[in-house]
C-alpha cells in the first residue's frame, strides 16, 4: 500500500485534477465576456 507522504503531495495531487475545470471555466468567462460585449454593440446600433 502507497501513502502520501505530504501535505504537498496533496496539494500537489488536488491542483492537477482541478487545472482542467480551472481552464475551462476561463474558456466560457472569456466566451461570455466577448458575447456580452457584443450584445451592447448591438443594443447601441438597434437604440440609434
């Protein structure tokens, strides 16, 4: 049986299996921001 030995293995371990999640959640911020920009472009167009 392997045991970690540190809580640094932990933490190491804990960041490797988030990174995925974390790159993805920037993936769609980034998508939403640019969507939401876009949407006041086209809200300023339609109001003129």
């Amino acid at each position: 049986m392997q045991m970690k030995l540190t809580a640094v293995d932990d933490a190491r371990g804990g960041m490797e299996t988030l990174w995925p999640a974390l790159a993805l959640q920037l993936v769609y911020m980034t998508r939403a921001l640019h969507l939401e920009m876009l949407l006041k472009v086209l809200y300023k167009d339609i109001r003129n």
